[in-house]
C-alpha cells in the first residue's frame, strides 16, 4: 500500500512557473488558487476548493451570472471566463460580473463542469419552449422584445427568472430618473413584472415570477433609458414556458 502523500487533496503541490500566490492555477486539469509562489524548482501549493476572489471577464452582452461555470485560458494573460473552449473548469461564479471585475469564485474542488447539464438547458432554450435575453438602459432600440414567441392553441405556464447584471440607477441633474424594466405579454406590459418589482435591483439580485402566458400572445420585455446624465441598469431575463394542458 502506498503513502498516503495528501490525506485530503485539498492543498496540493504542482509544478507551474512564473506564478504569484493568490494567482488561479491550472496544470492540466487541475486548478485552484495558489497559497505560495513559485520557488526555485516552479513548485507551488495551490488550494483546490472554498472560494476565492478572481477577476472574472463577464461583458454587457454575455454576462456572468451566479452559477455560471467559469474557466481559466492561460496567457499570458491569464483569462477566466464563461467559455469552455480550450480553457480548465475551475469553479462556479457567485456573483454577476457584467464587465471585466473581480468576483468571488467557488473553486472547483475536482467537481466536473457539467457540461452535458449545460448543453441540455441550452437545448431546451432552443427547442422554444424557453428563453433569454439581455437588456440594458444603454440599448433601447429593441424596445418592445418579443422574448418568446405566442403559441396559437395553448395557454402555458411560464416561470420568469431576472438577475440584475448591473444596479438599477438613476442618472443625476435635470430629467433625472431610473431607467425602468416591466415584462409581460402583448396587450398587458407588467404582467409578470412590474416596473416598481424591477425598479431597485442592485448587481446579483435575482427576481421570479410565475403565470399564465395567454395564448396567441407574445412574452415581452420593455425597458427604458431612465433620465438625467449616467443613468444605469441592466437584467439577464430568462423564461422556461410549458403547455397547462
């Protein structure tokens, strides 16, 4: 029977060079944080589980949300973002980054991604019978959205999840107001949220919502720009949407 070296595998010693502790660590696919830099023979005890504050490349357009999957991209730079390709899971993103900033990280601890979980949400999304959309109060032009299409035969039930990517603000001096997010269906606006349930929300919130989506009408997001110089806000809105009879 061999030594047992590392009782736990929590903390272990791998070979990288050029590393600072505190810098996320991937050697092949093993990842964690390092605990110490870099010695004269490039070992380094990296930690492979708990949390940990990295700088996370989330944008307006794909933002991360909490839950996300995150992977690092060696560099240099080194990256950790939502894209799998050619990157190392190394943990699961507990706050919403919709710029490039530094977030806490629930470090992966030898737990797969799940990509397959991944890819089956996504099918779901794609077979219609859900969806998701970002909004900003810097990008108005699609205002109205027909987030998810009508269904010509069936009432179905939906459920509405909004995270906010980014706080809902008002902007400063003459005209100044709070941008504003309702989501609804065709002919009733806030249906299932109104502009006041939205009218708050600070980075990371999340808000659900659950009803009826009449049939023969679209599910829509409406938002505004707010008013006054600066004003921000922006949600991910995701909606699952299944027949109720």
């Amino acid at each position: 029977m061999g030594d047992l070296k590392y009782p736990h595998g929590d903390q272990i010693a791998v070979t990288a060079a050029g590393v600072t502790a505190g810098d996320p660590v991937a050697v092949g696919n093993i990842s964690g944080v390092a605990l110490t830099s870099s010695d004269d023979d490039n070992q380094v005890v990296i930690k492979r589980n708990g949390s940990v504050m990295f700088t996370v490349a989330g944008s307006s357009g794909n933002p991360v949300a909490v839950g996300d999957c995150l992977y690092y991209h060696a560099g240099p730079p080194v990256v950790i973002n939502k894209a799998p390709e050619d990157g190392v899971f190394i943990g699961w993103a507990l706050e919403t980054a919709a710029t490039s900033k530094e977030i806490e990280v629930l470090l992966a601890g030898g737990e797969p991604a799940n990509p397959i979980g991944v890819a089956a949400f996504q099918t779901i999304l794609d077979a219609g019978v859900g969806a998701s959309g970002s909004y900003s109060c810097t990008d108005v032009s699609g205002s109205p959205d027909s987030l998810l299409a009508a269904d010509d035969t069936i009432n179905r039930a939906v459920l509405v999840v909004a995270i906010c990517t980014e706080d809902v603000v008002a902007g400063t001096g003459d005209g100044a107001a709070a941008p504003t997010f309702q989501v609804g269906e065709a002919g009733t606006a806030n249906k299932f949220f109104t502009t006041t349930a939205l009218g708050s929300g600070e980075e990371g919130d999340v808000f659900v919502s659950a009803g009826i989506l009449t049939k023969e009408k679209d599910l829509i997001v409406t938002w505004t720009t707010g008013g006054g110089v600066g004003p921000t806000g922006a949600y991910n809105i995701t909606v699952l949407a299944l027949p109720t009879a």
